[in-house]
C-alpha cells in the first residue's frame, strides 16, 4: 500500500516533466490508478477509522461500565462497613443490657434468698417457741399430774392405815362427848391410840396434820377404816394402778378408730392423751405424726406443721421422719407458702433419695 503511493508521489512529481513527451494513453492511466488509490483510501477511511472509533466507543463504554460497577462495589463496601458498625454497636448495647439484666437478676434473686432464708428463720425461730411452749405445757400437767395422783395415793394410803383410823375415832370421841372446850392436839390424839410402838407414833405425826380435817366429812371412809387391822400391804393393793401398757394401747387404738370414722378431732385429743401418758412408748412418733394429720385434715396447717417439726427435729433418723417432713411440705403448699414448700421438697430428695417420699416430692416440685 506504501509503494503504491509512494510511486503515485513520484510520478506526480514528475509529471510536469514528462507532459509533453507522455502520451493520451499514459495520462489515462495515471488517472485510473488515482482514483484507485483515492478509492482505496476512502475504503481505509471508511473501514480502518471507524473500526477503531467503534472499537473506541466499546472501550470507553466497557470503562463507564467498570468505573459504574467500581462505585457500586464502593457502595456496597461502605454500607457493609456502616451495617458493621450498626452491628458492633448493637451487640455492645445488647451486652450492656445482658449484664445489666444479669446483675438485676441475681440481685433479685439474692434479696429473695436472703428473704427467704429470713422467712425460714422466723418460722424455725416460731416452730422452737411453740415447741418449747407445748413442752412447757406437756411438762406442767406432767407434773399435775404426778402431784394430783401422788395426793390421791397419799389419801387413800392415810385412809386405808391403822393409824389414820384410830386419829379419826379420838376426834368422832372429842366432837360428841364434849368433854373438853379446847381442841385436842394431833399428838395427844395419836397417844390414845392402841399403836403398837412410840417410833410409829413419831411418823404419823406430820400425816396427821395434813390429813385430819378431810376424812372427817366422809363417815363412809371411817367405818370402813375402823374394823381395819390388815397391814401396810393391803393398802398398797388398793392405790396400786393398772398396768401403764394396756390403757396406752387402748387409748392409742381409741385414737386410731376415730380418725378412720372421720372424728378428727377427737382422735387429736386421744393421741394427745396417748403421748402426755407415754411419750417413750413403742408409738410415741406414730401417735405425734398422726396428730399432725388429724390436725392436716381439719385444715389447720400451721399447728400441723409444729406436729411433724416435733418429728423431725427429735428424731431426724426415724422412719416416719421423711414422711413428716412430705406432710409439712405440703401444708406449707396449702398455706401458699411455695418457696418454701419447694425448699423442703428438695431436702426430702437430697437426704432420702431412695425413700418413696423422695418420688412424691420429686412429682410435686415438677408440679409447682
């Protein structure tokens, strides 16, 4: 293509030479071939160029396209890095309020054991005074009790002795003859008396004058006393009791009876009797837990929660005991007292795992 134009270059340079000797022929042919090559040209100008405009245009399109993607991508970054920071943010405000929560939570939950643990003491504190008050009570009609059949023996013990006789008969003597305006001593009365030696004379003296003014009322005790010359021995036949044994099982069989009929109440009391008579008896921890259920059944929960504290603080190790302690839990479900109940259920399960009562409190705490 060069050499073609480069020859065209020539040849016009020297045509002004060769004018005159070229021939018509020639100068035609000059002509052809520069039309050919103006062709040629316009072809080159026409294709060539705009292939490369073309390809031009494509190029600066393919890099608006790429320079448009590159921003996008820009975009996206600096959103993602935006989302990000939203995020890091949120999750620190989200930890801070975790903590936060935490830290209200267990303060919560250490006030409420704290108050639980007060709670607990009060009611311990509560159950010891009302133990010790029902021992105090238990103890002093013990004691009444001693006194009163001690001064039952002492007077049918007076009243059943020679001695005590032939007292009575010197003052029936002084009260209806009326010998004498001044009242006879205990002493003098005594030495009147056909009494064997001066040394039971001596011991009668503090009987007599305890006793003397009581008999007098009843003639029906003196004229049994006045024909009797049998010895100490048979006034001990007569204030000898029944054997303890028999009527605490009756009492407690008693006892037993009512609170299958339903009588409740009375069966408490029976079972009370039973335990005021004999509680070191074969069914004294029976007898106490069965007054806390008399008093379950009536309804009153708290007095049966005192019965079976009894249980479990006298006799931690006795069979009946985790059962006590299942009925207290219980009572305090009744009384709406959960927590605590709760607390109760899960030493019945730490400490008696392998006892039926263990199951029971395991069922009940799944159902609180």
């Amino acid at each position: 293509m060069k050499k073609s134009f480069g020859q065209l270059l020539v040849l016009l340079t020297l045509s002004p030479f060769l004018v005159q000797c070229a021939t018509q022929d020639e100068v035609r042919t000059l002509s052809y071939q520069l039309r050919a090559v103006n062709k040629k040209l316009e072809d080159m100008q026409s294709n060539t160029v705009g292939d490369i405009q073309k390809k031009q245009a494509n190029s600066s399109g393919q890099l608006t396209e790429m320079q448009q993607e590159i921003l996008a991508l820009k975009g996206e970054l600096e959103a993602t890095a935006m989302s990000n920071r939203q995020l890091q943010e949120q999750n620190k405000d989200l930890e801070s309020s975790i903590q936060g929560m935490v830290s209200k939570k267990s303060s919560e939950t250490d006030t409420k054991i704290t108050q639980l643990n007060e709670q607990l003491k009060q009611q311990q504190d509560s159950v010891a005074s009302l133990h010790e008050a029902r021992a105090q009570e238990a103890e002093r009609k013990a004691h009444a009790a001693a006194e009163a059949a001690e001064a039952a023996k002492l007077k049918a013990k007076t009243a059943a002795t020679p001695q005590g006789a032939a007292v009575i008969l010197a003052d029936q003597k002084k009260l209806v003859k009326g010998k004498t305006t001044t009242p006879v001593k205990p002493e003098t009365a005594v030495t009147q008396t056909p009494t064997p030696a001066p040394a039971s004379t001596a011991k009668v003296k503090p009987t007599t004058t305890a006793t003397v003014a009581p008999p007098v009322p009843l003639p029906a005790k003196v004229t049994e006393a006045e024909p009797a010359s049998t010895p100490a021995p048979a006034a001990k036949k007569e204030a000898e009791p029944v054997a303890a044994t028999e009527p605490g099982d009756e009492v407690f069989k008693q006892a037993q009876k009512k609170f299958e009929a339903g009588d409740y109440h009375n069966a408490y009391e029976n079972y009370e009797s039973y335990l005021d008579k004999h509680g070191s008896g074969a069914n004294a921890v029976q007898a106490r837990y069965m007054m806390g259920e008399s008093l379950y059944q009536q309804k009153e929960y708290d007095q049966a929660i005192l019965q079976y504290q009894k249980i479990i603080s006298t006799q931690p190790k006795h069979a009946k005991t985790p059962a006590a302690l299942l009925k207290q839990a219980m009572a305090f479900e009744q009384l709406s007292d959960k927590d605590t109940a709760k607390i109760i259920y899960q030493k019945i399960i730490s400490s008696y795992g392998s006892s039926p009562e263990a199951a029971q409190a395991k069922s009940k705490l799944g159902s609180l």
